[in-house]
C-alpha cells in the first residue's frame, strides 16, 4: 500500500449486522475498509464471522442491517455487474466445483464470457500450468485430494482475472510448499494490482502476507491494523482465540519480551544474524 490514492476504500462495510435465517448471529457492526491493491487477512477463532463476511463482501449475502458499498455504490444498486469485479474461492471446494472435469470447471466462466474455444483452452491451460494443475485437466474433481480441489477451486476464479479476489482459507488443506508458493503469487497479483482479501487462522501466514489485518471474535471485530502492529499483541489476540506468531514466540522465548516484535521469520533470523554477530565480535 503507497500513496493517498492507494487508501481510498474499494469495498466498504458500514455497521454491517448478520443473522442466519435460523437465528445465529454471525455479525455484529462490522465496519471495514478494504483499499485498492493490497493485500487484507481476515482472522479469527472458528465460528468468528469471517466466511460470512467474505460472503457479503462478495454480494452473496445480503445483511440485515448497515451497507456495503463496491467503488462508492451500495452493493445492492449493483446487483449482478459485480460479479465480473469481484471473484470468491469458498472455503469448502466442492461448493466451487461441479463439472464432470477439473477442465470444464475452470472453462466454465469464460465460456459464458463467450470466449473461442481455443480462447479458453488457451487461458484453461496457462492457469493450470501457474497453479501446477495440467496434470488433473481430466480428472472428476469430485475424486480430487482435498489440496487439489483447492487448488482447482482457486483456478476457476483466477482463470477469470478479476480485480478483486476473496479467497476463504486458501491455505488449508496445502503442505508448506504449496502454502509458499501461492503467497508469492498472491504477493504477485496485488503488485500486479489487484485487491486480495483472504481468511486464515493460520497467523503465521497472516504476519508474512498481509498488508493489513482485521481480528474478529464471536462475529465483532475486536483489531485492526498493520500486522506488526497487531499480531504480538496478546491481550487482542486471546480475546480472539489466537496466538502471536511462531518467530514472535521464539523471539520472546530467547530474548524476553523487549520493544523490538519480529513476526515474519526473515526479521527475526536477521535478528539473530545480528545477536550472533556481537557475540562473535565481543569474543
Ligand atoms: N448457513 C448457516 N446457517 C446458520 N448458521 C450459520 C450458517 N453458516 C454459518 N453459521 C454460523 O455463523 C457463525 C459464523 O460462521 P462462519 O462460517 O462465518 O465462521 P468462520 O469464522 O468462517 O469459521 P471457520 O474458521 O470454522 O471457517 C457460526 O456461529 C456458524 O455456526
Ligand atoms: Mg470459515
């Protein structure tokens, strides 16, 4: 995130309530700012709000009290137009998919765009190749592992190239590798300019990826900020059900707790780096 411009809210939420049609209320006043080209986490203790919030920035769900507003205009003035700016992953796959192929499900949007078929082979197969997916093309996804419909899932959003993507738990179900590689290509389409906003209670993840962090706890948001600001903050994070991240709990465990809070592992390695150093040095 840079300048003014860049802070200007693309998705709002002003008081936003929500209550399932069984009573369960999911929401309570929740207001935030999504700013253009950046990414935003949303976390929290399971059952906090955060799939449902996704849910009605996405326009899916409609809240019975406050607004929600894409570029300015309240989202229900929108209607269906934003579906072609806003992309969502679920976080359950087979909400996503339901072709008889993996290729047919990621084809599907850009065959109602009305795109050649060769068009959309052309772009079916360069998302494939991006998420290391050629190999399912034409498999059932109902057979698919629980990390390859993810990954599917996810390609049937990208393949579409919208502006805004809301992925919900994007890194369960993917050993580390996989983790690591879709945070630089998620780093990579915010810095290609486009808005990325994802759920995860994996706070590890949230400290390297996010530019800005949103908390809930029993559907109210209870933090926000920068993720150094608000990720070694223990008494935000309990009253969330969360704890700091894995290098600040080592940080501490070394070093006490002190002004300096790593929580990206490459801060507190160069930390080390240059405890490591002095030692060496005053020997
Ligand atoms: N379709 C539904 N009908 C009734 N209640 C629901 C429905 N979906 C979710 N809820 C309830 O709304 C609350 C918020 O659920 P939500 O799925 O948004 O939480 P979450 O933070 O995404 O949880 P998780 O980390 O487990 O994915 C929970 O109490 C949940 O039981
Ligand atoms: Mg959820």
């Amino acid at each position: 995130m840079g300048g003014k411009e860049t802070l200007k809210p693309l998705i709002e939420l002003k008081d936003v309530s929500y209550t399932y049609p069984d009573g369960t209320c999911a929401l309570k006043r929740v207001s935030i700012r999504i700013p253009e080209k950046s990414i935003i986490a949303i976390t929290g203790a399971n059952g906090s709000g955060k799939s449902t919030l996704l849910l009605i920035m996405a326009g899916l769900l409609d809240p019975q009290e406050g607004c929600v507003r894409f570029r300015g205009i309240d989202m229900k003035e929108l209607g269906c137009k934003v579906r072609h700016e806003i992309g969502i992953v679920f976080q359950d796959p087979d909400d996503q998919l339901f072709a008889p192929t993996v290729y047919d499900d990621i084809a599907f949007g850009l065959r109602l765009l009305k795109l050649s078929e060769k068009e959309v082979r052309a772009r079916v197969y360069e998302v494939a190749r991006e998420l290391g997916i050629e190999s399912l093309l034409s498999r059932p996804p109902h057979r698919l592992s629980g990390g390859e419909k993810r990954r599917v899932a996810l390609a049937t959003t990208l393949v579409l190239n919208p502006p805004v993507l809301l992925l919900d738990e994007p890194f369960s179900d993917l050993t580390s590798y996989a983790a690591e590689y879709l945070m630089n290509l998620i780093v990579r389409l915010r810095d290609f300019g486009r808005t990325i906003v994802f759920t995860s209670h994996d706070v590890d993840i949230v400290a390297e990826l996010s530019d800005y962090v949103y908390i809930l706890a029993k559907g109210q948001l209870v933090a926000q900020g920068k993720p150094n600001e608000v990720l070694c903050n223990d008494e935000l994070l309990s009253k969330a059900e969360l704890r700091p991240p894995t290098p600040t709990i080592i940080y501490r465990e070394l070093m006490g707790y002190g002004d300096k809070c790593p929580i990206k592992m490459s801060e507190l390695l160069s930390i080390l780096n240059k405890v490591t150093a002095l030692h060496s040095h005053n020997e």
